[in-house]
C-alpha cells in the first residue's frame, strides 16, 4: 500500500476540483462589466442591479417559493409517515407494494413522471371536472409526489439506526402510539425529518421537468423562467442569480453542519457527565 | 443548563400529545374512532394508508393512463387522443386497442438510434462517474474523522444548489469563446477552437458532473463499513496492493457500486436538461425525443409509447437497486 498515499489524495483534489471549479467560474463571471460572459471587460456589480430590476424573475422566484414551501410541508408529513410504517411495522399486507412506490420516484427520469402525471390531471378533469386548468395546485401535487420519496429514504434510514427500546419502554408503561411517536421518536428522529423537508424544498424549487408537464400559463417557476433564457445562450444576469442561490445554500448547508456537530458534541459531553456523576 | 434546554424542547411535543388526548376522549372523534377499531382499523392504518394511497393515485395510476393512451389513436382535439372505450351504441362497448404507435417506434431508425444512444451514454458516463467517485469516496472514508463530515459536505453541496445553473455553467465552459477555448488559445497551445458544447462530450461531462454525489455517497457508506484488518491481512499474506484491491476491497464494497451505478444510470437513460443544453442536434436522448413529441408535435399517445418503452427498459435496473437498498436498509434486521 506505497502507491495509494499519492494515487488516492490527488484523485480527490482533482475531483473537488472538478466539482467546484465550475460554480467558482459562474461567480467570478457574474462580476464581468461586458456582456459576452466568458470575456472578462472589468469588474461590475451592474447585473446584480439588472437582476433585482426583472420583474419576471422576482415574480417566478416568488411563485418558486411558495410551492417549494408547500410542497416541502406535504412531502414532509407523507414521507415521514411512509418511513415509519417501512421501518416499524415489520411485514404487512401492501408492503412490497409501497416499498417500491416509495423508492421508485427516486430514480425514475423526470420525463416520465412528468408524462405520467399531467396525462393523470388531464382524465381527472375530464372525469371530475378537478383540477380545472393546470396551476399551482397541480405542480405542488406533482412535486410532493416525487419528493416525499427522498423524506422517506431520509427518515427510514434514521429509524433504521435508532433503538426500538426507548419507544418500547414508553409503549410498556402504557403510552398509546401516538404519544409514543409525539413525545419520543419526533423529537430524537427531528433532524431527520428537519433535513428531509430541506430537501424537499430543494428539489421542488430546482425542478424544471416535471413542472414544465403540469404547470399551466401564467404559472411560470423559477427554473422555467431561467430555462427559457438559457436556451438563448448565456447571460450574465442569470450568473448573478447563480451566484446568489449558490451563496444561499451554502450559508445554510455549513450553518446546518455547524449546529448538528455542536449538538453532537454536547450530547457527548452530556453522556459523559452522566456517566462521572455515577461513578 | 443543559436540563432547562431538553424541558423547553418537551414541551411543543407534550403540548401536542396533550391535544391528541383531548381530542380523543372527546366527541365524534371517539365514537369515529372507537368505530373504526371495532372493523379492526387503527392508528397503523392511518399511518400506512395516507401515503399508499397518496402513492397508488398520484404514481401508480398515472402510469396506466399512460399505457392506456399508448395503445390509443392521436386525433386533432384537446386532449390530443381518441378514447379507449367509446359506447357505439347504446349497449355496445367497442375497445380499441392500437399497437401501431410501438410498431412505428420499433420501425422508425430515429426512436431506434435515440434508443441505443441514450443507453450509450448512460452507460459510458456511469462507469466515469465510477471512475472518478471511488478514489473520493476511498479517499473520504480513509481521511480523519474530524475532516470526513466536512468532505462529505462539500460532495453534497452541489447536489443543493440549482442543478440546471450547474448544467449552464458548462455552457460557458466548453462553448468556443468560452474559458478553456479562450485559455487554450491565450496559452498559444492552438490557434482555432476546438469545438466541444453541443457533442456527446460535452453530455458526459455534463451527467458526470450532475450525478457524481450519487455515486460517492453509496460508495462511501460501503467503504467506510469494510474492515481494514482483512487488507492488512491479505497484504500480510503477500498480496500485492493491487490484487488485494481487486480481490478484497471491490468484492467487498460491491452492493456501493452496484448502488451508485444504479443511481446513476437510471435517471441518465431519461435526461432532458443536459443533452438539450450542452448536447447537439446528433446526441438524440429519449428523455429530450419524448419531450419534443410531446411538447413540439403534440403526439400524446407516441409520447406516452415512448414512456412505456423506456420503462421497460429501466425495470431491471430499478429491481436491482431497490434489491441492493433494501439490503443496505435492512442489515440491521
């Protein structure tokens, strides 16, 4: 094993690399003064200022919100619901069933759900007469559909690793499972179900496929609006708008790192305290 | 001070279970209650039903429709199909099936190619990101433990940010006045651009690039859980690095690389955004051929055949994975 030590460290840089050179670029680029993104004409703060004057951008941004919230909250209360039931209810009738319902949305290509559910809304409101016209109502559906699979996968693996005992003592002195779930696993098992509706979000503010299928005039998200303008070629607002989002989330992501291992490390001084005051 | 800290994060769950009492022992939702539990439903029902049926109607059902209006005739009206059943008359029910849309698309070169070239593509760019996500992944799981969450962080952080703004900013990379062009040339190194946006290159790079955290993450969760003492072992027994890495280390991390694989190779066969954005006329995906008889040719019901062909195509890739996670799941068991 003489070999590994440069071999593995320098594929690592390189994919890093690789991962983060592209974002770095789009940012750089944002503060370009000419209009041709990739010639550099000085430094500017002008596209910034361009991008918070476009109307159509801050009303999709807007709309983009609205439905990733809703649809984030609905994921969130499905997907949890599906995980409980997949990591604590053992075997029961309709298991394989929901199991691969649960996860397929995962890995299947957008296209097809997108297909798939706009081909749903059309025969329901030809049977029904509901959902009339293609909207808000019909992307956030969609969108919970496919991201509560991620929740899911998210708070059954956290069930996964968590000990059955605490819930069984709180079952044995004779709490009813509803409680049992309020007042132990919610609380234990909330960071999960925190970073499942953070994913959720996310995705639903990312997606362009499947809105594109069931989104209807008038209901034009973000990613439709940048699509749009990306198909005519690069410009330098939408790295601006990039470079915002990028900042956004990463804020958040090393915030959300920050806090779960200061939490962490508590717990551990917590555990150890114990055990000293018992010695 | 840390007990003054867990009371007040009791008390939102404790407020809420107070409330679920008072609901309970109290009116309708009792005799509703009680009456259910006498037809043997309970609270599990509840938990289980609520997504199944949210799932059974919003992702199974769909497809049904789908393979309905895949045997159904195109008819210039809105929606765009002629009805599977239609009552001639008063009692005669006529059902119509047509199998013309998937002979058309078996027949046709340019389904045919897009076909091929899409498993193609899958194909090469998944054993890329195999390529280029194990080193990292080893590379993660063998690094201290204060680093390896923050090394973690950084392989999902793209996966958070917008995948479409990354997709772009490759534009601005490949295409011929674009950065590497513009260095190559700066550099002396050649005098024209070399013509790299819209060819199948510049879609590898870009489905490499987008689903590269999924191939890290089941490759990272394998290798962190093999034991170092079998390859100090092997080695002690006199197999060399790179035998010990073929015999031991890829055997035993295989249900990571079967699951990255997975995960990334079902969701490329189906990508739109990437081949319509940095690929060219040539590089024809089935994602972006059903998106375009959909959208441009308004063809519902080959759009539709076009979807099931697909799916075919992707349900043994999506057993093999569903196999491989349930057993990453449930190991615990």
């Amino acid at each position: 094993m003489n070999r590994r030590p440069i071999f593995v460290p320098a594929m690592m840089t390189l994919g890093f690399l690789f991962l983060y050179v592209p974002i770095l670029l789009l940012i750089v680029y944002s503060f370009n003064e000419s209009r041709l993104v990739t010639v550099w004409g000085g430094f500017s703060t002008k596209w910034y200022g361009e991008l918070f004057r476009n109307e159509q951008v801050l009303d999709a941004a807007w709309l983009s919100f609205k439905i990733a919230a809703m649809n984030a909250t609905g994921a969130t209360i499905l997907g949890t619901l599906a995980g409980l039931a997949l990591a604590r209810f053992g075997r029961f009738r309709g298991r394989p069933l929901l199991t691969g319902m649960a996860t397929a949305p995962l890995v299947m290509p957008e296209v097809i759900t997108g297909l798939s559910l706009l081909l749903l809304f059309v025969a329901m409101e030809q049977v029904f007469g509901w959902p009339a016209g293609r909207g808000i109502t019909t992307i956030t559906i969609a969108h919970i559909t496919f991201s509560m699979a991620y929740v899911t996968v998210v708070v059954q693996s956290r069930l996964a690793t968590l000990d059955e005992s605490l819930e069984e003592a709180a079952m044995d002195l004779g709490a009813r499972p509803a409680k049992v779930f309020f007042l132990i696993t919610m609380p234990i098992i909330f960071p999960a179900i925190a970073a499942g509706w953070l994913l959720a979000f996310t995705l639903s503010w990312d997606d362009l496929v499947i809105t594109n299928f069931v989104a209807g005039p008038g209901s034009s998200t973000l990613p439709l609006v940048i699509f749009s303008k990306v198909r005519l070629g690069v410009s330098p607002d939408i790295n601006a708008l990039a470079s915002i989002l990028v900042l956004i989330v990463a804020i958040g992501i090393f915030t959300a790192g920050f806090y779960m291992q200061r939490q962490q490390k508590r717990r551990d001084q917590d555990v150890q305290r114990a055990i000293a005051a018992n010695e | 001070m840390s007990r003054s800290r867990s009371g007040a994060a009791r008390s939102s769950p404790f407020l809420l279970a107070e409330l679920m009492a008072w609901i309970r022992a109290h009116g309708p939702w009792r005799w509703a209650s009680q009456g259910l539990r006498r037809r043997g439903y309970s609270g599990r029902t509840f938990v289980t039903g609520v997504p199944f049926l949210w799932l059974l109607f919003f992702f199974l059902v769909p497809f049904l429709i789908v393979l309905k209006i895949s045997v159904s005739q195109m008819q210039m009206a809105m929606p765009p199909y002629e009805p599977f059943v239609t009552w001639t008359s008063a009692q005669v029910m006529e059902l119509k099936v047509n199998f013309a849309n998937y002979a058309f698309l078996w027949e046709d070169a340019l389904y045919r190619n897009a076909y091929l070239n899409s498993i193609l593509t899958a194909a090469v760019s998944t054993v890329l990101c195999l390529l280029i996500g194990y080193p990292m992944a080893y590379g993660i799981a063998r690094s201290r433990p204060s680093w390896r969450n923050l090394l973690l962080l950084l392989v999902m952080l793209p996966f958070w940010t917008s995948f479409l703004l990354r997709v772009y900013a490759w534009i601005g990379i490949l295409k011929n006045n674009g950065v590497i062009n513009n260095f190559l040339m700066w550099l002396g190194v050649i005098d024209e651009p070399i013509v790299m946006l819209q060819t199948n290159f510049a879609v590898y790079i870009g489905i490499v690039y987008s689903y590269l955290p999924f191939m890290v993450l089941p490759l990272y969760t394998a290798i962190e859980k093999l034991d170092q003492s079998l390859l100090e072992a092997a080695s002690d027994l006199g197999c060399r690095p790179a035998k010990v890495f073929i015999r031991v280390t890829i055997p035993l991390t295989k249900n990571g690389i079967i699951a990255g694989c997975m995960l990334v190779f079902i969701p490329a066969v189906g990508e739109f955004v990437i081949p319509a954005l940095l690929g060219g006329p040539d590089s024809l995906m089935i994602g972006r051929v059903l998106w375009e008889e959909f959208f441009n040719n308004r063809d519902w019901p080959i759009a539709s055949a076009v979807a099931i062909a697909m799916l075919l195509l992707l349900v043994i890739p999506i057993m093999i994975l569903q196999r491989f996670q349930g057993q990453q799941l449930g190991a615990h068991r």
